[in-house]
C-alpha cells in the first residue's frame, strides 16, 4: 500500500510561492506548476524544482507549486521546507 505524507511551506503573497509536496513510497514525481509568470519562467522553475528534489533523494509524489513571482532561493527554501515537514523534520 502506497504511503502517503504532506507537508506544506510558503504563502500566495506577492512573490513569494506555496509549495506543496505529497510524499509516496511508490510511483512517479509529478510537479503541477501554476504561476503569473510561466511563460518568461515556467522551465526554469520546473528545473530548479526538480534539481531540489534530487537533492533531497525525492522520487516518488506531487509537487504543487504556486508561484506568484518568488526568485529560484525562494522556491529552493520553501520546497526543502515542506519536504521536511512531509519527512516530519525539524528544520532549522
């Protein structure tokens, strides 16, 4: 049975980005993007998104990420952030 853990990180103010990561212990890592700026961005965010999750030794779950104009640290912080939070981590 597919195991599944939430954790949450960021706001939907102005550029800033609400990430939310469901965690599976089987299937594939899917990233769903919503952003104001995806056309200028949208490959770019979806880059540093996944170069973030590899780091992190994420394979398997969703990614929701809504940006509302956030820079890459932004996004990197708040996706390491709620993965930590889906892990049950303290983050520091």
């Amino acid at each position: 049975m597919d195991k599944i853990t939430t954790g949450i990180a960021g706001t939907l103010e102005s550029n800033d980005v609400m990430v939310t990561v469901e965690l599976r212990t089987e299937g594939p890592l899917n990233i769903d993007l919503e952003s104001n700026v995806i056309h200028q961005f949208g490959e770019l965010i979806e880059k540093t998104a996944r170069m973030t999750l590899e780091e992190l030794g994420v394979k398997h779950g969703l990614v929701k990420i809504v940006d509302k104009g956030a820079l890459d640290y932004a996004i990197r912080a708040r996706i390491i952030t709620a993965v930590n939070r889906a892990q049950r981590r303290e983050v520091s």
